[in-house]
C-alpha cells in the first residue's frame, strides 16, 4: 500500500501538545481520541544546543499490539522528503487503551534507546503489561473504523493532520484482531456505546459495533460466524450478534432459526426482539414486526432504539397517529460526540500534497472563503447539526412527510396532540370529567385509535406542489409566495406548561370536554416540526426559484457551497432526485468530496458501473490527499461491485479512466484489498 503522506503541526512550546494530551486523559469517556505521533526535530547541522522544534500528528490504525510496532512506526518518520535541513532526534507515540483509562506511550530515542510506559488519568508513570497492550491493540483498531472517513470528508474536515491506516489488511491481521476480541469481548461494555444507547450492555457497545461493521465492510462472514457462534456458548443473548451477521451473509433461514430459539430461551430480550422486528420490517411484514416490537418496548422502555424500531413500523404500516405518539415517547439523549484531541494553537501547519494524489479534478483548494458567499437563511438550517437519537426523530419526521404531505402531517398532529389554542380555551372552560390515566406511550403499545380530526380543516396547498408564478412577476417574489404557502406549524402545549400551571392537575388526569384524549406534545418533538418548516420553506422557495429561472431562460446561480447545502437540504427531505441535481451543479463549480459522495448513491442506484468507479476513483484519490488510505465505506462500495460484476471488469474499467495511471493506482490497492480477504467475485 501507498502510505499518505506526514502532515506537520507545528507547536508554540516544545511538549506543549503532550501535556495537553496529558491533562485532558480524565476527561475522556469512550475509544479516546486518534493516537498521538510527537517528533522532536533541530537542524541537520547544528550542535546539541541548537534550538529544538515540536511537531506532531495524529494516526489510526497503526498496530500497536507491541511497543516495538509503534517504534517501528516512528522510525519511519526520520526521513521527510519536505525538510531535508531539520532532523529528527526523538519521537513519542501516544496510544489510549480505553479499557483500562491509560495512555499507552513509546518514548523513541534516534539513534537511541526504546522506552514504553503508560500515564494514568491523573498523570502518573506505570508499567506496561502484555495485557495492556492487548487491550490497547483492541483500542486501536476499533478507532480505525470508529474514526475512519465514510467517503463525504466530514470526519476528515473534524481534525486537522490525521493520517488513517486500513487496520486490517490481510487473513493473519484479522486472525489476531478476532482473537483479541473474543478474549476481551465480555469486557466491551466498558468501551461505550453508540450516542443512541442509553446504557452500554454485552452487545451494545463499541466492541461488538466494530466488529460488525469490519465483517459488513469487508465481507468476512464466515470469521464473524465463527466468532459469535463461539461466544454464543457462553452467553446466548449474543445469538442477537450472529443473527445479523447471518442475515447480511443472506443466510436468511439460519438468522429465523436461531432467533427462534434463542427468543424462546430469552423472551424478553429486547436485542433479539428489536432485530427480528427490523427483519420482517424488511420484509414488508409490519403486521408482523408490530407486536415484536411491543414487546421490545415493553423489555427495554428507556432505550430509544426500542421505541424508534416501532416508530418505523406504524409509518409502514401508515398508522401516522400512531407513529407520532410512539415518536413522541421516545427517549431522547443529549448527543455526547467521539473524544476529540483539544489542542493548543499551533504555530503553523504544514499539510504536504502525495505526488501519487495529485490530480487537478479533485482539487478543492477553492472551498476555501466559500462559506462567505452563503446566504444567511441557508447558513442556520438547524437540521443539518441534528446527531444522535435527534438525527434519527427528525428522519421519521421527514418520512412521515415525504409521503403524506406537510398539510396532512400537521393535521395528525393536531388529532393527537394538544395546541396551543385548544389549550388556552379549554383551560378555562373545562368542566369536571372522570380522571383519564391513559398517555401517549400507553396509547403507542395499545394501538388505540385517535379521534377524528379535530381543526385545521383548511386544505393549504401541499410542500410538494410548487406554487404557479404569473408571468408577469419577478422569480423572487414567486419564490416568497411558495415559501409562505406552506401552513406555519402552530405550537403545541408541552408537558412542561401544563405542570407549570399550579391551578392545573397532572396531564394523566386531564379532564377536558374536547379533547381528553389527546396527548401533550415534548418541547423537542414541538421544536423537530418548527425544524421541519423551515427546511420544507426554504426547499420549497428554491425549487420555484429554480422553475422560474427556467420558464424565463435564465441561468440560477448559486456558489458550490450553497449547491452542497441544497443537496443535504434536498436529501434530508427525501427528494433524491433534487439532491443529485444539486449536487452536480457544485461540481460543476468545483470538487466537493460530500458532493461526489452524493451522486454516488444515484449511480448505485441506476447500476451504472462506470460512473460508480469514475465517482470512486475520485473519492479515494481525494481521501489519500488528505491523508487516509482507508474509508471503509468506500472499501464496502467497491467489495459490492467486484462481488457483482467480478475483479477483471472492475479492474479493467478503472483502468481504461482517462485519469493518470499514478491515481488510478490507489482505487487498485482497494480492490486488491478485496483480493487479499478472497472476498465473493475477487478470483474473475
């Protein structure tokens, strides 16, 4: 493999940046942040006085199963082709082992001795164990996928100089990485888990997240079979982890056979439920999943994946009332984001271009000042910061959207919730009723239908259809009329108002006349529909906008970032179409990797595999300029087509791209990644 090139972080003080890592060491929650790489340079000729510089960068994915690898490591990066007059005379690799909460660290002396110790969270030197270092090995190779790019250049843009290694690159990487995770794998839950789980367990967590994201990356199915059926003998609830492993290997019949029985052996073992649901959900079976994912909710009612999986399967069953009810009992975390390196302001940054990834197409050196040609509206789309458990409520939002209208969405809402208005009123006219101790997420499990329509019975034209523009009127004000054509969301009353008030009871015992079995609306579902307006308006303008220009022959022009949100914009709504056209006319500007990420999806969509590779080819030459050799979505894109359409007409059209043979090479080393783990379609 080509290795990309060493981006350099120059720092104010020498060891500056090691005292950083140092102090932050008790703050860390999960996988900690990439590892660390210090170099310690002075000029090549000089005395032993000479001023002395600290540079550094961070890495994953380097093995470090020894303190000799990491060395191994540092000792690569003596020699640098971009500053022949500085040497290098020491080198410190700092490694975190999530585990056990030390900084494993390699302290290099050049020409000199090796040294290895640890730092625990409050600073002190210990000594490092072979146990350690499994445990930190384990630690390394999970952040390599946890940190690795997913092809978009998000996670690249996030931290500054990171270089990205492929962890795994051969039978015998992975022998030693399933070995150190079946030895630890009862110790996972002390990693973390994903920002959607509320409480870390034996198979939710970082450990049994990675492990199945290499075997769907890289198509080693037969390894993670292997592994789970092994671990399956000491604790059955991982049946739920082999489960999936078998459906994504299309052993479909094997994954029903062992859900079976391990649901009879655990009945209430919300894992195995939720993964049987999402199956037969799958399968166009909702009728089917529904009660499952009942009981899921029942066994586990703080996880919001629980109450999301059964979210999903009232929107296909187009039960609508009911999906907003059970969207609005949903648990919702606030989003904790991955341990990230909090660094001081280095002095300068020097980030070198590979010869091998320079190529003029991808270059998108224009980005850079883009942002100030945004308009302001574009600019505060609150959706496009959504993460976590938020991120997925607001998708189930838009679905619910996409397919029965924005007019028709607010009016199941005003069915099942109580509004603003009908609240003010009805606190001051309600009489005495019975006490009702039914809410919504009773209601949810139930499946009690709701009332009928209550209000809005106005039809307002509907998000999709674009308002028609006389001739006479300019594209701007046209655009206004449709952004205001869109009914404005009224407020719903939320728990909180009603609790507020001291002359009101506790909402399970509302009494109102009108509407006591409507349920009271979370301030942050109320927020995700206010969210959900806005992007709607400003889709919405756009696409008049756009139809206008159009009828008038005229061409609309936006900067390529605008056309890169418009194209998130158009995507978060379930519009593909719009967000691939979007998408291209930012390319038409200028390399966007988000972009180019985006068009992806439409050519795998269509099955057109000259403009999957042309779209790849671009991508990973892209991802090796700013340093990563490895993004395991891309490497899974490619693992699907050479298993589609076989290795020689992979190989043979990435060859024939007009591009030069220096990146062709890159896309090459992927697929012979596919070649070297003998994956399905690799051998013609």
């Amino acid at each position: 493999m080509i290795a990309p090139a060493v981006p350099e972080i120059f720092e104010d003080e020498l060891q500056s940046v090691v005292d950083s890592r140092t102090d932050t060491l008790q703050t860390l929650r999960e996988l900690g942040p990439p590892d660390l790489v210090h170099l310690v340079k002075q000029p090549t000729k000089s005395t032993s006085t000479a001023k002395q510089t600290g540079v550094y960068h961070h890495v994953t994915g380097v093995d470090a199963s020894s303190s000799a690898s990491l060395a191994a490591y540092i000792n690569t990066l003596t020699y640098s082709p971009h500053d022949k007059s500085h040497k290098v005379i020491s080198g410190l690799y700092c490694c975190y082992n999530a585990f056990s909460r030390l900084d494993m660290r390699v302290q290099v002396q050049i020409p000199g001795t090796v040294e290895s110790y640890c730092i625990d969270e409050r600073g002190d030197k210990r000594v490092a164990s072979e146990e350690l270092w499994l445990e930190t090995y384990l630690c390394s190779v999970l952040r390599a996928y946890s940190y690795a790019d997913d092809g978009s250049g998000d996670t690249i843009k996030r931290i500054v100089g990171v270089r990205r290694f492929n962890p795994i690159t051969s039978t015998e990487a992975e022998h030693k990485f399933l070995d150190a995770a079946e030895r630890l794998f009862f110790n996972g839950w002390q990693l973390g888990s994903d920002p959607e789980i509320q409480v870390p367990n034996l198979v939710s967590n970082h450990l049994a997240t990675g492990l199945l994201q290499y075997v769907h990356t890289t198509g080693r199915y037969a390894s993670g079979i292997n592994l789970f059926e092994k671990l399956r003998t000491r604790d059955p609830e991982i049946s739920s982890l082999l489960a999936r492993v078998f459906i994504s290997a299309d052993e479909e019949v094997k994954a029903v056979q062992l859900l079976h029985e391990a649901i009879q052996d655990l009945p209430m073992d919300y894992s195995l439920l939720d993964c049987q649901a999402e199956f037969l959900r799958s399968k166009g079976r909702g009728d089917l999943a529904l009660e499952i994912a009942k009981r899921s909710v029942v066994s586990a009612p703080s996880e919001f994946g629980t109450w999301a999986r059964l979210a999903e399967i009232y929107v296909s069953l187009e039960q609508w009332d009911l999906a907003l009810l059970t969207l609005n009992s949903c648990p919702m975390f606030t989003y904790q984001d991955k341990d990230a390196p909090r660094l001081p302001e280095p002095v300068r940054v020097s980030l070198p271009v590979l010869p091998e990834s320079i190529c003029d197409e991808i270059d998108d050196a224009g980005a850079v000042g883009d942002v100030e040609l945004v308009h302001p509206t574009l600019r505060k789309l609150h959706a496009a910061g959504f993460r976590g458990t938020f991120l997925k409520a607001y998708i189930l939002l838009t679905e619910v959207a996409n397919k029965i209208g924005w007019d028709q969405l607010l009016r199941v809402r005003s069915q099942v919730f109580v509004m603003e208005e009908e609240y003010r009123h009805e606190r001051h006219v309600s009489s005495s009723q019975p006490p009702n101790s039914r809410n919504a997420s009773t209601t949810a499990l139930r499946g009690t239908p709701s009332p009928k329509v209550n209000g809005h019975e106005e039809s307002e034209p509907s998000n999709d259809e674009e308002p028609d523009a006389s001739n006479g009127e300019a594209a701007a004000d046209a655009a206004v009329t449709a952004g205001q054509s869109l009914e404005i969301p009224g407020h719903a009353v939320a728990s909180e108002v009603v609790k507020a008030g001291s002359d009101e009871p506790d909402p399970s015992q509302s009494s109102y006349t009108q509407f006591q079995n409507k349920r009271l609306c979370e301030r942050w579902l109320d927020n995700l529909f206010m969210v959900l307006y806005e992007d709607l308006r400003v889709y919405t303008i756009w696409r008049t906008e756009m139809a206008q220009y159009r009828q008038q022959q005229l061409q609309y022009k936006k900067s390529a970032e605008e056309w890169e949100i418009l194209g998130e914009l158009a995507e978060r709504l379930h519009h593909f179409d719009e967000a691939v056209e979007a998408y291209q006319a930012c390319l038409g500007i200028r390399f966007s990797p988000k972009a180019m990420k985006g068009v992806l999806k439409l050519y795998e969509k269509s099955g057109d595999v000259r403009m999957i590779l042309g779209a790849l080819i671009r991508l990973v030459t892209w991802q090796y300029r700013w340093y990563s050799e490895f993004s395991p979505s891309l490497l899974f894109t490619i693992r699907k087509l050479i298993e589609e359409e076989g290795a020689v007409k992979v190989r043979s059209i990435i060859q024939a791209t007009s591009l030069p043979q220096h990146v062709l090479d890159l896309t090459h080393q992927y697929a012979a990644l596919c070649a070297a783990f003998r994956s399905s379609g690799s051998d013609g």
